[in-house]
C-alpha cells in the first residue's frame, strides 16, 4: 500500500513539475521593448541519439568544452544563459553523478564547425540537453569565443552504460576507412592481412597514397590502427613491378606522421586536388607490412619468440583487447587513475599487449572497478614508449583516486572475420537466438547448422557473444523450443567445450563427429548476450580479520543439518548431545561488475526454508573449502544464497534489493552483500581436521549459474595454520591478484612456526 501511495505521489510530482514550467512559459509576457524577436524557447527532442563530449585543452577527463554530435557534425553550446542546472544534465549525460561548475568564453579553447544550442534552460530533470528549452538546433547568434564548458564531479554513475570516452577527435570526413590490399594471391586467402597497398576509402571505391617522402613512422601509425604493435621491412622492388602494371588513383599525395597519432586522418595529410593530374612523381603506392601479435600469429614458432608484456594486462572487458588497465607491482596487480588518461597513454598499453593503437581510452571505471591497490595517476606517455612503466606518472595516495577512476583502453585489432562464421536464429532481438556455425561437408560446399545443447554452458555461451561481437553471456542455454524454428537446419557440432578464453567456438574442443542424444531443433544450444554484466569479488582482507574456532553445541544446529552445512560425520554424532568445530569467518561480497547480479531461477522458483525463515534463491552461492598440500580436500561447506541482497553501498549508490517481505534479491552496482560470521552456515565444519597447515579456499558463483564479466577473481585463498586449538590465516588474496611467480610461492607455503606475523 505504501509503494503504490508513493507511486501515486512520484507521478503527480512528475505531471506538475512538467505542467508548471509550461504555464508559465505560456502566461509571461514578452518583452514590448525587444526589437529582435528571440525564437521561441522550445525543447528540442531529435529521433537520433545526441552524443556528447568534453574536449579542448587543458583539461582533466572530467571537465571541457561541451561539444554535441548531431546531423553527422560535431558542435559547441554558447555561453548565454548556461547555468550550473544545464551543466548537471549534460554531466550526468556523460556518466558522472552531478556538475560542481561551468565555464564560459571558451575557457578550454573555441571550438569548430556548428554552434548547435544557444539559450539553453535545463530545469534540472531532463536525461539529455536536446529536451531542455533553447533558440533551436543551429539558431546562435555567438561566436566561438563564447563557447561553453563543464566541471562535473569525478565520481562516476555506477553501471553508466554508455562510455565516457577521450577519442582522437579526428576529422574522419577526411579518411573514412583505411585497409591493406594484398596483391600475392596466399596472402588474399589468409586472415589477417598483414602485407599490401594502402588504401583510403574514396567516393564509391578506394584510392591509393603516394609514397613519395613516405616514412616509418607513417608506417607505424597505419598498422597500429589496423591492430598491428609492430611494422617491418617491405620488398618494395616485387611490388613496383606489380603496380606499374595497375591503374592507380591517388587521392593523397603526402603524409607526416609523428608515429604516435591514433589514426591516419590524426597526420598532417596532402590531398590532390580535385583538378589536378592524380600522378606520383618520383614514387608509388604506398606499400606496408605488419607484425602482428602473438594471438593473431599463423607461424607456431614466430609466437613463441613474440611475447607480450607480463606486467600489464587487461581485465573486465567482453572483447578481445578491451578491459580495465592494471599493471604488476611487487608481484600483486593493481590499477590505473584516469586522472590525464588519453590515446597516446592507451596505446602504449595495447602496443605492449600485442594489439594495435588504441580506439579508446576510456575512464570512470567504465570496464568495472578493481579491488587491488592503485598504482598510477597522470600518467603521461608520449606514444613511443615499450611499455606504460616507461611513461612518467604520478605515485598514488588514498586521497587522489578511488577504484570509480580505474582506466580501461579498447585496441584496435585485426580483422578476423571471426563473425561470418557464426549467427543467431530465432530470437527476438539481435542479442539471442540459438546458435549456428558455418561448416563444410566432405565435398568443401558450406552451410550453415545447429550445435548440440548438451552440456553447454555460460562459459561457451561466452566465446559465442565474443565471436559474434554481442559483448558477455548473459545466459547459455541448452534448450531453444520457445524460439521460432520455421527456418532451423540440422545439428553440425557437438561436444563443445571451451575455457572462456577462446576467441571463436572453432576453437573449443568439440566431437570429430556429431554425436547429440537429443538432436531436434529445441534441444539445439542457445545465447542471450548482454552488453553488461556484473562481477562479485570477495573481501579477502576481512576473512582474514575475522576468523576465529567456535565449538557449537549440538542442539542449536538442527537448521544448519537440515541445509546440509556441516560435514557428514554429523549425521552419525549423538544428537542433540556434544558440539561441532567450526571454522568460521566473515564474507563480503562486492560487485564491482557494470550491471546488477541477479539470481537466474525467477522468484516464482525460489525455495521457502521455514527453519531460517527465508527464500533461496540459488542452491549454491559459495562453496567454502579446506584443502591440504596436495589439493585435496579435507573439509567443506557450501553456501545457498539465503538472500541476496544490498547489505551496504558505495557513497551515492542506492540500495535496490532487500529479503524482507519477499522483496527482490541480487547485489546492486556498487554495493556488497555482506554474510556476517555469526550467522547459520557462514562457516567449515573442521570437526574432523588434524593440526596442520592447510589452504583455505573461498568460490563465489561456483557453478558460474549467473553471469560475470570475469570469472577469474570469483576465488579466494588464504595460507591457513591449525594447532589443534586456534587457527591463523594469512596472504589472503583473490584468486588472480598475486603475479605467477608469487602465486607459485603462496602454493608452496611452509607454514608459520608460530602465530607471530611479520
């Protein structure tokens, strides 16, 4: 009754505050002295999208001129009338949580082409600057001395879907597209193309560039936005040959590249004129080869000499060479501020990774927070550097960046082709659908058809997304038969079975030969991918903190029986007559992932425990495990999630999911849930464990039920001593938070000869 009086209240306020505004713009006189008319101040809502950036110079990433993309044409907002509540709606359009100033008179600079909005009147609630009141779409009368600029709070919408992106902010109109065309006829056939002409996109076809004064560094910067680190030598003498013979357009004549730039159309270019003989004197086509990465290599034993930078890497992200930025220190990972990240900074990352120059450096933790320590902030790189540990940056103190502030890059990479081999049939959006690979058959002739639904899970249903380009698995399905079949063709594969980490399902393992009990179309595997998903991480330091031996009578643990938390000798034990020991600690759960975790099963499916008084919504949340030297297990728990809910959250994020009253489960972007150590079944039952030195093991979402954007931080351990009394845990980490070599050595743990840490 309360939500819906408040529901009642929510949308008269919404009515009223939509009606008020427009009465009075209606009943206020105009102004008898004007000579001009001003156009009527009218909102002004357009069907594209409106995208909007901060730019000009000198800047942070979260301040800078206003600039709109609208028509195909970038443009700026004029200074008159800007208020603090305009800043706020084109802030939160950027991602961040509110404005704390604007600028005037082109404070970063004056901008170029279209002043798009003058007169601009937010009244504070708009999603987006085209529904608040100005002149109208290009109707200015000021200059670009008048530009306007933005300060927003660096504190960014947890879950903001849509990027906040530092680009290159090049004029494309000049270079469209870019591609090498091979001419030897093994290399048409091969993906990736790595050697061949340069070519621009030009009118309705391609053209060439003179190579006259054609240097490395042009070189460099041509691979790299083709998703190349690295350029080599050319035969330029089999190519003039060949191209004497060619008719050959060349619509630019020279290029200067510094090397460092992100695109080709970033580089001083010469165009020919469009009267003028599209001759080259004293030269060619511009002809390129390219190095490619480790992950893009054909010849086995060239990879194994090419490696990659070992102490950076990328996390979080759905694609290959997109995800949040951390580098190694001291054998344990951490991030990178976002304070002054820009491409040139990006590029050295993706370079050093294998991949080409950067697409995007993107900030506001827009691939998911880190847990770790964070490292660096403002790092300044100048493009040409082997790795990001080679630019200057600044050292981090808890006052300067928050986990809100992580960096994360997307590369270019090379083009694969990897999606013409596979799509999705019979879904409702472009997003699901069951699968179907293309396949030939013993003459070579290729069709498309239907993979095998069993045992397949979200970890295949990942590297599907990841082929097809959808972002992550929000599901894997194993059965399809609420999906139209009126077009579905017969099964092709079967047996799939993958790490996660491959880049198309070719790559999995899977039947020489079809071999499916259940063969019909509704059985046939299936995917819904999501552009987001969230990602749990566990608390490792508060394990540590809080563990300690309870000995808890018999009589109080007939709930704990009856979830089956204790070990299996309990069932044998005297009841309600003598104690169990358990190990116990507490466990808080984070989602620092872009979209809310969600139980799978439906609330219609959850299971009512009257012992404990709650619903389950999934059968098993975390497994909790003490293991031995050898790996082997010695004693075991496992928690269902007895409510997933926001136990707590970061500053400015809202809880959304509580237990009570039947209310939803799931963890919030921003927030943890938290499993206090006094708490039914937060505990291992190590009533049977000998004294020893053991490895405490902690899985969220073993059975991967839900979806994540990383999986590889969902476990936890710690080195664990048992005297027979009292019990210590130290070096407790998430799973991937430690470098190989100390991970090796935490595996090795002799031990503590006393309970004296150092």
């Amino acid at each position: 009754m309360d939500k819906s009086r408040r529901g009642l209240q929510l949308a008269f306020s919404l009515l009223f505050g939509l009606w008020l505004p427009c009465c009075l713009t209606q009943t206020t006189p105009s102004n008898a002295a004007t000579v001009t008319p001003t156009p009527s101040l009218t909102p002004q809502p357009q069907s594209e999208q409106i995208k909007v950036r901060l730019s000009g110079y000198p800047r942070k990433h979260n301040e800078g001129r206003v600039e709109l993309f609208y028509k195909g044409e970038w443009g700026t907002i004029c200074d008159d009338d800007f208020s603090i509540t305009n800043a706020n709606v084109l802030c939160r359009q950027l991602g961040f949580v509110s404005a704390t100033g604007w600028t005037h008179s082109a404070k970063y600079g004056k901008g170029q082409g279209k002043i798009w909005l003058d007169n601009v009147l937010c009244n504070g609630g708009e999603k987006s600057i085209e529904f608040c009141k100005s002149r109208g779409w290009g109707n200015s009368d000021c200059t670009h001395d008048e530009d306007a600029g933005v300060v927003c709070k660096d504190e960014r919408i947890p879950g903001f879907m849509d990027s906040n992106v530092i680009d290159a902010h090049v004029d494309e109109n000049k270079v469209e597209e870019v591609r090498l065309r091979p001419v030897v006829a093994t290399a048409k056939k091969k993906l990736p193309i790595t050697e061949g002409v340069v070519e621009v996109k030009y009118k309705d076809g391609w053209a060439q560039i003179c190579d006259a004064g054609w240097t490395i560094k042009n070189t460099h910067v041509v691979c790299g936005m083709l998703g190349f680190p690295h350029e080599r030598k050319v035969n330029k003498n089999f190519y003039k040959l060949y191209l004497e013979r060619q008719k050959n357009i060349f619509h630019i004549h020279s290029v200067a590249c510094t090397g460092t730039e992100v695109h080709l159309a970033a580089c001083p270019l010469e165009f020919n004129k469009p009267n003028a003989t599209s001759s080259c004197q004293g030269g060619m086509a511009a002809v390129v080869s390219c190095m490619p990465g480790p992950l893009f290599m054909q010849n086995s034993g060239l990879k194994k000499k090419l490696k990659t930078s070992s102490n950076v890497r990328l996390k979080g992200g759905a694609r290959l060479g997109e995800g949040r930025v951390e580098v190694l220190k001291d054998n344990e990972w951490g991030t990178v501020c976002d304070d002054r990240w820009n491409l040139q900074s990006a590029s050295v990352v993706c370079r050093e990774l294998g991949f080409g120059s950067a697409k995007e450096a993107l900030t506001g933790a827009r691939m998911g927070q880190g847990m770790g320590p964070i490292y660096m902030n403002e790092v300044k790189c100048l493009g040409q550097e082997k790795s990001i540990w080679n630019c200057p940056f600044k050292n981090i103190t808890s006052e300067d960046c928050q986990h809100v502030e992580d960096a994360a890059v997307r590369c270019n990479i090379p083009y694969m082709g990897l999606e013409n081999s596979i799509r999705l049939t019979g879904g409702r959006t472009r997003y699901e659908g069951r699968v179907e690979v293309l396949s030939s058959d013993s003459n070579g002739t290729e069709s498309w058809g239907l993979i095998c639904g069993e045992n397949w899970s979200t970890t295949e249903a990942s590297v599907a997304c990841r082929q097809l380009g959808l972002g992550y698995a929000n599901q894997g399905l194993q059965e399809t038969w609420y999906w139209d079949s009126s077009n579905v063709t017969e099964m092709v594969m079967s047996g799939v079975k993958c790490t996660g980490n491959e880049m198309s399902l070719s790559q999995c393992q899977h039947h020489k030969t079809v071999n499916c009990q259940k063969a019909g179309a509704k059985f046939s595997a299936g995917v819904i991918c999501s552009e987001t998903a969230s990602d749990l991480v566990l608390n490792a330091s508060l394990v540590q903190e809080t563990v300690y031996i309870e000995d808890r009578p018999l009589h109080m643990l007939y709930c704990a029986a009856e979830e089956d938390c204790l070990s299996k000798s309990a069932a044998k034990a005297n009841w309600p007559y003598g104690h169990r020991r358990l190990l116990r600690f507490s466990s808080q759960i984070h989602n620092i992932g872009r979209a809310d975790f969600k139980p799978k099963a439906g609330r219609h499916s959850w299971v009512w425990h009257a012992c404990h008084g709650h619903y389950h919504s999934m059968n098993i949340f975390t497994h909790y495990d003490l293991l031995n030297a050898n790996g082997t297990k010695v004693a075991e728990g496992h928690k269902a999630s007895f409510c997933l809910e926001d136990s707590d959250c970061q500053e400015g994020v809202s809880k959304r999911y509580e237990c009570a009253n039947f209310g939803d489960q799931g963890i919030t972007v921003g927030c943890w849930d938290l499993y206090r150590h006094d708490i039914d079944c937060q505990w291992i039952d190590i009533t049977d464990v000998k004294p020893g030195n053991y490895i405490m093991q902690i899985v969220i979402n073993p059975n991967h039920e839900v979806a994540e954007s990383d999986f590889t931080n969902n476990a936890m351990k710690c080195n664990c001593k048992y005297d027979g009394h009292r019990i210590w845990f130290h070096n407790c980490h998430v799973g991937d938070a430690f470098s190989e070599e100390a991970e090796r050595r935490f595996e090795k743990y002799p031990g503590q000869l006393n309970n004296q840490i150092s």
